[in-house]
C-alpha cells in the first residue's frame, strides 16, 4: 500500500523537538486570542502564522534552539504585557 507513510520518517529526537514547537505555537495562539483589540489580535495572528511557516522547513537543531528559545522569551514577554493591561 503505497502513500501511507511520510516520506521522510522523523527520529526520536526531531518528533520531540517537533512536538515542542506545536506547543510553542498553540500556547503564542492562546495568548494572541486574549488580545482585545481585534485589528491588533489579526495582525499577531498572522505575523505568528508567516513566521512559523517561514522557518517550518529549518532542519538545523541549532538554529531550532535558538528560534525556540525567543519564541518563548517573546511569548513571556507578550503574556507579561497582556496581564498589565488587564
């Protein structure tokens, strides 16, 4: 049966890594639901979506960490604003 699996078969350590960035992406998502303003929460939603499909073929793990990394230094960052606004 041909076409049932991925082309290329992730390892352990590039679904893991893979899993984080989802979850880095679904937590940016959640806070950018929490912006009030609906023309500032389209324009998040959209610069987290171009940016994450811009880097979605990266397969350097140390240029992954470093995204990774001020991904959540910015998403801190962003949720820390969101709370002082309230």
């Amino acid at each position: 049966m041909k076409g049932c699996l991925p082309g290329k078969v992730l390892s352990l350590k590039q679904f893991m890594r893979r899993a984080e960035v989802l979850h880095l992406y679904r937590d940016i998502l959640r806070a950018v639901r929490q912006i009030p303003n609906e023309t500032d929460r389209k324009q998040m939603l959209e610069w987290a979506r171009t940016d994450f499909r811009k880097n979605m073929n990266e397969t350097n793990e140390d240029s992954i960490k470093i995204m990774m990394a001020y991904g959540k230094k910015t998403l801190k960052q962003f949720q820390n604003v969101l709370h002082l606004s309230r």
